[in-house]
C-alpha cells in the first residue's frame, strides 16, 4: 500500500480502534503526527500489530459451513485457515456455501484449496463421521 | 343429512358436550377452527375447580358451578385427566372482610356446597399454607375446590368421544350457517356439512356463529387474564388461594398446578380484539402485585412463561345455554368462570334440552365405552417399570424433553392418539415436551423431527400451532443452493 | 436393570465433562462419562466461529476445533462413554440412574462424581417480555443450532434482544447468510457480552446496538411480525412515549445464562446465589465426593476458563477417591468466602483452611462496571490480598490467583471477604482505619 493511500486511510487525525486480540479490548489510538502514523494505548505486541493492521489492511478469520453428503449431520463448520481481507467475506462465504463435500472429513482436512487464489486453504473445523 | 349433530367449537364445553352426546345412538362430529381443540379460552384459564358459593343467587352460573362440582368424581375416574381436589382458601387480609366470609360461608352451605369453614386460628391457617401471607386475618376453606389441567381434561373429552364415535375436523372455521329442511348446512373453508342439530360452543366467537344461524340474541365481549408461571421446585403451594373479590373477578389469585408449578393471575382486562391474546407491562405488574399480597416469597426471578387468555363474557354477565328460535340450534355461550368447573353439568343441561326442548328420543348406544386410558407417563413408573418398558420399546429410552423428562415414547404417543398433536403446541400441552424451565429450547428441534417423521411432512413445515406459525421460514443450507447465492449477493451488494 | 461400577463417573461431555474425564483418567481412575447427545463435544460443536483457545493452546481455534482436541484425547486415552444417555437422578449415596434406549436403566456406583452439565438459556418468561406468543421466537443458542448444526435459517429479519456473546455472534452469522438483522436491543447502558464481540460482529456490519432499550411488546399471532421497543430508565421501568415499531420475522433472545443444577439439587447439593452448587476450594459440593466444573458452577466467559476449571475438578475428585473415600470424613474446616462491594458472586464459597496456603483460584463477577477499582480480600478489617484493576464489568470474570502465608490470617478466621473498591474509596478508608 502507497503512502497516499494510508495517508487517506487516517484522514481524520486520530482514530480510536478496539483491539479484539483478548478480551481486554484496548482502545489503540492511531495518531497523524506531521504525517507520521504513530500507534498508542496497545497492551501488547499483538494488539499493535492488530491496529495497524486493521487501519491499513483489515483481515478476518472466515467460519462458515459447507454441505456434506453422507455425513453425520447435513453440513460441516469450515474455517479459512488464514485471516482474509474483509472485504471478500460475503462473498467466500457465498462461494462456500456452494459446494457440497463427501464425509468421511477429519478435522483440519483441507476442502478447498486456494480459495480465490488468497492462498489461503479452506479447512475442516471437526470430524464428521459418516452417517450411519 | 350428514350428522345428527354438530358442536362447533372443540374447547372444554365443545368436546364435553361431544363426549357427554357420545352415550347415545347419534352421528357426530365437532368443528374447531384452530389447529387443534383446547386452543382458545380453554388453553389459558386458571384450571381452578370452583366450590361454587362464589357467583351471586341470580346467576344460573351458580347452580351448574355446584352441581358440575360434584360429577368431577367420576368423570375424574373414568377419564383419567390431572385432577386434585386441593380445597381453596378465600383470604381475608381486613377485620371488615370476614362478614362477606360469614356471607358466603351461609349462603354457599344453604345451596349445598360442601364442607365451608371460616378459619381464623392464625396457627391453623398457616398449617394448611405455610406460604400465605403474615397479615392473613381469616379464611373461607373450601375443601371441595381443587385444580385440574384444562386442557388436558379437554384431550381426555375428546379421545374417548373419538372412541365412541365422535368426528373431529380441525381447521374447520365455520363461515356460514344456512337453514336447510330439517337441519342446517354448516359451511366451513374447507368443505361444507349438514345436520339436524348445531350446537354453538364458540366460546368467544358464539355470537358470531349464533348470528350466521339467524339467532341473533346476545353479545360476547372478551375479557383478558393475564398469568405468570413460576419454576418447579422454589415454591410450593398447598391450596388455592384467593383474594376479597372485586367488582370484575375474583381478583390476583395464586394457585398450585396440578404439575406442581405455582401461577399468578389473572387480571381482568375489558378489551376489544377478540383474538388479542398478548400480555402487557401494566398486567403483569399488577399480577404481581397482587400475587405478592397473598403469597410474599413468591420467586419472582424464576418466572418461566408469562400468557394470557380471553374470558368469554356474555352481555347477561351469566351462562346463555338454550335452544334458539331457529329451532335445532342450541346454544352454549357466555361460558366464562366457573365454566370450567360447571361443565360437565353444562353437558347434561345440554342433553336435558336435547330431549325436552327438541323433543330427541335419545337411545343408548349398546357399545359406549366412558373410560378413556391414561396416557403413560415416565414420571409415574418406578425404576423397575421404566427398565421395562424401554426393552419393550426403545423409545422410552430416548429422553427428549430434559426439563420435565419426557421421552420419545409420550411423544409419539401424543401424536398418535385420537385426536392427537399436529404441531408443536399439541406435543407441549399433551406430554409436557417443552413445558418445563427451557420452554423448549433444547427439545424443539428434536420434537419437530419426530413430528416431521410421525406426520410425515417436511421438517420445515412443522408449525408452532398450524396455520402461518412456521417456525424455519427461510432457506435450507444444506438443500437449497441457487436462492442462497442471489439473497447473499444482494446483501453483498448494500 | 445393569448396574456399574466405577470410580468416577463424569455427568455431561461438554468443554467441562471432557476436560474433567481426561484429567481423572489420567491420574489412574476408573471414569465413565455419561452424555445425553448423541455426540461428545456439547454445546461448543455449535460455536462454530474462532476465537477459543489462545489461553489454553495459544492458538485461534473453531469451537468445535476446540473441542475435537479433547474428544480426540478422550479417545486416545480410552475412557469409556455412553452417548444418548440421560440421567435422571443421582442420590445421595453416589447412585446415578440413567436411560438409554439400548441398555434401558443404568444404575452407576461412583467414588466420585463431577458435575459437567452445562448452562440453559434464560427464556422470554424469565424476562416476561409482553406481547403474543407466535412462532418466530429462539434463543440465541437455539437459533445457532438450527443454523449451525442442522442447516436450517428459521428467519430473514431479525431483532436480537440483549446482548449476550451468543446473541451478537448469530447476529454475524446470520448476516454472512443474507439475513438482516435490524438490532440488538439492550435493557442495561453497556454490553452484556465481551468487547471483542461487539466490535467483530456488531459493529463490523453496521448492526445498531440500541442501549437501555427493551422489548415492550411482541407483534404477531402466529409469526412475529413485529416489535415495540422502547427506552427503559434507571429502573428499567418503560419511559412513556418512546416507543418504536422495528418490523421482523423472528426475535433471537440473548439474555443470560443460567448454570443446569436439577440433578445437583437432587443429589442434596445445595446452591448459591448464582445458580450454582456451593462449592470449596477444592470444587467439591457440599455432598462429600460430588464436584462441580464448568457452567454447571457458573457461567464462563471463555471456554479455556471452563477446561482450567475442568482439570482441577478432575484432578481434586481423583484425590478424593485415593485418599478420602470410603474413610471417615474428617469435619471440613472451612473459611466461608463472602461477596462484599460491588461483588455479584464469588466463587468458591468455602476455602479449605487447610489449603491455604496453595494456589487458590477465585472466581467473581462485579454487579456494576466501574473504573480504577482495587479487588481486595478481608479478614474482618484487615486487607490481605490486594490488584489494581483499570476497568471492570459484570460481563467480564475476574480471576483471582494467589496463596497466603499462614502468619497473615488468624488461626480462627471463619470467614473472608471479597470487594471490588473504587481506589478513591479505599484511601478514604485508609484515612479513616
């Protein structure tokens, strides 16, 4: 990301974000000091690496569910393996929620991989048995 | 003619009447508008058996209260419903209240109610209901008055009126009433009957009926109750206890159920929507106000459902059970407190109108069976029993219900009885699934498999109480794909 | 009808059942678990969102990735369980009774029995919410299995009442599936559920969270189609002429969690103030050889608390079938732990005097949020343990870890005192003492 943009990102001269790294919930001021970003109020190295992330480039972890055939139960909670922009939630949850896998699925199997080419793989977030 | 009578309505009067018909040598059947019977004012009512020396001398409502208390006995017998007789407690909280005891007490024994005392031994009072209030003055000690589950009266009435014959048509609104030769044609949405006899137990809507049939005479305006329910096993209540009555009831009373819960209520609010069965803020501040007068430990943080019911009050204030000008068309009306308590009484009335008003020569049936069996019930086994019936049937095994334990087994039962559940509510109010402290939270969705399985209709089609109550009203994850995409691409749009 | 015979048996196969099953089996007891699903895991295989396991694993996991760990090592390590069993009474001589619909009824002799059954969802009519009573009304929890569990969404506009972690996460959820969820109403000025939830779920997708506001009335005679909101004051008693119409499908509730104790009551443990059964320091109740872990004691606000918890129930009962069962049991001598300032609940409610002087843990929760407090523990007047804290809310558990010297309470103490003080307060008290 260019300068300008993040720039644009912290138009205002303070922004307040709630870290959601524990459940502390640190309110992290993002400062524009002469065009300098400078981060305060974080309690640790994770929420400082959170804010900025969530200033410059907010991500998120994607749980949903997908259809199983045969399975114990008719779908199966997925999970991406890696946080994912947030912008394309909507519509990798969308694109889950159209393919159909067959159990039986171990937990941490990989269902798509790929996804969006992200590079972030799609996994099982339990075991599912076949359905007896 | 298709019938020989038709009872519309299938609340307590309707299929008491059904059931009290079923003796004799009659075609019948029974129209109910809801999803099942025991839907309206029978549903949410106090279930209170009434000694009978409260309604005024000049209330024919009095005599049926006093009389219909007594067949409680063998109905209770033969029918196998929840009935105690608790005795009930009128509370006087005010020295200048005990000349109205004094006043029920004499008239109430002079008209045959049994057994009335005055208590004022403080000792004694507290004896009998350790839970009354400190301020208690004196008693009125009804041991005659007791607690039934009305509803559950009303599935008995109506399974063992289904076993001696009697028809039942659910979802059967009645939209018009002709006069025919001979009879009537009942007209209902989904197809039309015709019969010698109709008798109206519309309960709030009788006069609604009454007026389609031509007899129109009289008025029902309801009148709203609003109760609390509290949690098993933080209070417990011996007897019925009510307060100095006022102008529009019987006031805030509390009561034991006969499934040992503890409720408030009702109030008594004159409304105008004969369908507005909801509860407001102001009414359940005042059950509770008033509940905490007779009862102050009342455990106001356990209270598991609040409810409401409508009362069927009828411009003479008093019961209207008559043969109309339109002659065959009976009417039962104004069934309003002690109805519950007369009823049986209201169906030999009914029966005494048939034959001297209409002039029926009622015969016998030769195969009337009045015993209907109790439906079994987990919680009357003993161990051994219930290791029993679980080799017999795996069913018994499988707990559904974990508040009021309740197997597979009575649910199924419940559904496949005469007369039997078709939707959530039906299971609930036959075998208690989901009555208990969770109110169905866990249980629902494994009732509405077994109903979905026993119906034999899709999972999403099962309903709270038929008709528009779904309760999955949008789209299948694990079935439905292409609507998925588009709704979440909209969505994805804004 | 079979009977059984085992050292501990472990009522419920949740967060808590499983945690406390492991940890017996591996310090050498008999268990066997007993779990009225038909599947080992509880209520976390329905949480299907991230966020469990940074304390424990130190790793972002799934609920029911969570809980597959413990499901796994369960099974590694062999110990016995019996699914779609429900038990319906424990007495108070150890005997459980249970159904299944294979083997019919169970009797179970145990050394031990630890307690893992979990926590319900308070209902509409413990809220008496006003109104009709259509269909179209879950639980959050309720909601969240149809959705996440069997694959059906019950609506397509919602209001959420309350503001509970569950509540707020359906809201997302239900989002992601296309739904709209028009708000999440709550009666109190602040969030019930935790911070991180409300900026991820709520505030992430523009979701109003409309404070000291509740439902005043349910519009709707067979499917919701509506509520009333309005705004509530200190009391929350309804302020009049403030109130709106949000029209919707379905109402999800989310207000609170109550701990599942009908088979602890009947097992003659009695409970205190928060639901819970009465329990000392070692989680025992006050039935010799019956423990308590997880919500069944109280409600957590993280899963790694409840498998904590979990592991030292386990553990304590596998030390009270090796050296206290079957034995005379000695009269406790016990320290009651009493909730003082601004302190909704403590637990445990009893410090073995004998255990002093080990890591104790404290549980307590405060009734009002407030900022720059101290949390300190008394003897009558005397301060013996004392942690500054910035900011503090009921919805947040506070955690207590520490251990006295036996010089600092006196031989005789019966009781201690918990309170969470405003700091100014304290230094008036100092000034005043």
């Amino acid at each position: 990301m260019s300068e300008s943009s993040k720039k644009d990102k912290l138009s205002e001269d303070k922004k307040v974000i709630r870290c959601i790294v524990c459940p502390t919930g640190c309110e992290i001021t993002a400062e524009n000091v002469d065009g300098e970003v400078k981060i305060i109020g974080f309690g640790c190295k994770r929420g400082e690496e959170y804010a900025k992330e969530e200033l410059f480039e907010p991500k998120r972890i994607v749980t949903a569910t997908m259809r199983v055939e045969d399975g114990f139960l008719p779908i199966i909670p997925v999970r991406t393996e890696k946080p994912i922009p947030k912008e394309l939630v909507f519509e990798i949850i969308k694109e889950l929620s159209s393919i159909k896998v067959k159990a039986p699925i171990k937990v941490g199997d990989i269902l798509v991989e790929n996804i969006h080419n992200l590079e972030v793989n799609v996994i099982s977030s339990r075991d599912m048995p076949i359905k007896t | 003619m298709d019938y020989d009578v038709i009872i519309i309505g299938g609340g307590v009067t309707g299929c008491c009447i059904a059931r009290t018909l079923s003796l004799y040598d009659l075609k019948i059947c029974l129209l109910e508008k809801e999803a099942d019977i025991a839907s309206g004012t029978t549903k949410a009512n106090s279930g209170i058996i009434h000694a009978g020396y409260a309604a005024d001398r000049k209330y024919v409502k009095r005599k049926f209260c006093i009389h219909g208390n007594k067949l409680f006995d063998l109905a209770h017998k033969e029918l196998n419903f929840p009935f105690k007789r608790t005795g009930t407690l009128v509370v006087a909280l005010e020295e200048r209240q005990i000349k109205d005891l004094v006043y029920k007490r004499n008239y109430g024994t002079e008209d045959g109610v049994p057994g009335l005392e005055i208590i004022i031994d403080k000792n004694r009072i507290k004896r009998m209901e350790p839970q009354l209030t400190d301020k208690v003055i004196a008693v009125l000690h009804a041991p005659s008055g007791g607690i039934v589950s009305p509803y559950e009266l009303t599935f008995a009435l109506a399974e063992n009126a289904h076993m001696n014959g009697v028809e039942f048509f659910r979802e059967h609104e009645v939209i018009g009433i002709n006069k025919i030769v001979a009879g009537f044609e009942v007209e209902t949405k989904p197809k039309k009957f015709t019969s010698r006899i109709v008798i109206n137990a519309a309960g709030l809507f009788a006069a609604e009926v009454s007026r389609m049939a031509g007899a129109d005479t009289f008025e029902i305006y309801p009148r709203r109750g609003e109760y609390i329910l509290f949690d098993k096993g933080l209070i417990h209540l011996n007897k019925v206890l009510f307060p100095m009555p006022t102008r529009l009831s019987k006031g805030i009373l509390a009561s034991p159920t006969i499934h040992g819960h503890v409720f408030i209520g009702p109030n008594a609010d004159n409304i105008l929507d004969i369908e507005d069965i909801s509860t407001t803020t102001r009414g359940l501040k005042e059950i509770i106000s008033g509940g905490v007068m007779l009862v102050p430990n009342l455990p106001l943080n356990a209270a598991i459902r609040n409810f409401a019911g409508l009362r069927a009050v009828s411009n003479t204030m008093d019961f209207i059970i008559e043969a109309t000008e339109m002659v065959g068309f009976v009417n039962v009306a104004g069934i309003l407190s002690p109805g519950l308590t007369s009823t049986f009484a209201i169906a030999e009335e009914v029966v005494r109108i048939l034959i001297e008003d209409l002039g029926e020569e009622l015969k016998e049936k030769e195969k009337y069976n009045p015993y209907r069996p109790k439906p079994e019930h987990l919680s009357d086994f003993t161990k051994m029993k219930l290791n029993q019936k679980i080799k017999e049937n795996q069913a018994w095994g499988r707990i559904i219900c974990r508040c009021e334990t309740i197997p597979e087994a009575e649910i199924v039962d419940s559904i496949r009885r005469p007369v039997g559940a078709t939707a959530i509510d039906g299971v609930k109010f036959r075998c208690r699934a989901g009555m208990g402290r969770c109110q169905g939270g866990f249980c629902m969705p494994r009732v509405m498999e077994i109903l979905s399985r026993e119906l034999n209709i899709p999972y999403d089609e099962v309903t709270k109480r038929g008709k528009g109550s779904h309760y999955l009203v949008n789209k299948v994850l694990c079935i439905e794909l292409t609507e998925d995409s588009k709704e979440s691409e909209e969505v994805a749009e804004k | 009808m079979k009977s059984l015979d085992v050292d501990i048996a472990v009522i419920g196969a949740g967060s808590a059942g499983l945690g406390a099953a492991i940890e017996a089996k591996k310090q050498g007891m008999d268990v066997l678990i007993l779990e009225r699903n038909d599947e080992l895991g509880g209520i976390t295989l329905q949480c299907i969102h991230n966020g469990f396991g940074l304390k424990i694993f130190k790793e972002d996991l799934t609920g029911p990735e969570y809980i597959q760990r413990f499901i796994d090592e369960a099974k590694e390590l062999k110990i016995p369980y019996k699914l779609d069993t429900m038990v319906i009474e424990i007495t108070e001589d150890k005997e459980i009774y249970a159904v299944n619909k294979k083997e019919g009824l169970l009797r179970i002799k145990a050394k031990a029995i630890i307690l893992s059954m979990g926590c319900r969802e308070k209902t509409r009519g413990a809220i008496n919410i006003p109104g009709f009573r259509p269909a179209g009304m879950y639980t959050a929890g309720q909601a969240q299995r149809f959705v996440n569990i069997e694959g059906y969404i019950p609506g397509k506009t919602f209001v959420i009442l309350g503001s509970g972690d569950i509540g707020m996460i359906m809201a997302r959820r239900l989002t992601w599936l296309g739904c709209e969820v028009k708000a999440v109403v709550e009666i109190k000025s602040y969030v019930s559920g935790l911070i991180r939830n409300q900026v991820q779920c709520l505030e992430d997708y523009n979701i109003p969270l409309i404070l000291n506001h509740t439902i005043t009335k349910i519009h709707g005679k067979e499917r919701v189609e509506g509520v009333t909101i309005s705004s509530v004051d200190q009391n929350w008693d309804r302020i009049v002429d403030s109130d709106q119409y949000i029209e919707c499908d379905s109402i999800l509730l989310s207000v609170g969690l109550v701990p599942e104790n009908e088979l602890t009551t009947k097992a003659g443990a009695e409970l205190s103030n928060n639901g819970g059964p009465i329990v000392d320091d070692n989680l025992e109740t006050i039935m010799d050889g019956i423990f308590a872990c997880g919500n069944v004691l109280q409600v957590h606000d993280l899963v790694d608390n409840v498998s904590e918890e979990a592991k030292r129930a386990g553990k304590n009962a596998a030390i009270y079938v090796k050296e206290r069962y079957g034995k005379e049991q000695i009269k406790k001598d016990h320290i009651k732990i009493i909730p003082g300032i601004n302190v909704g609940y403590v637990k445990p409610d009893y410090v073995n005097f004998s255990n002093l002087e080990n890591l104790l843990h404290f549980h307590l929760r405060v009734k009002e949020p407030d900022r720059d407090v101290i949390i300190v523990i008394k003897e009558v007047n005397k301060i013996i343990y004392q942690r500054v804290r910035s900011f503090v809310i009921p919805s947040e558990m506070i955690e207590v870890r520490t251990k006295f010297k036996p010089e600092v309470i006196s031989p005789n103490c019966r009781e201690l005192k918990i309170e969470v003080l405003p700091v100014s307060l304290l230094e008036v008290l100092d000034e005043v003492g």
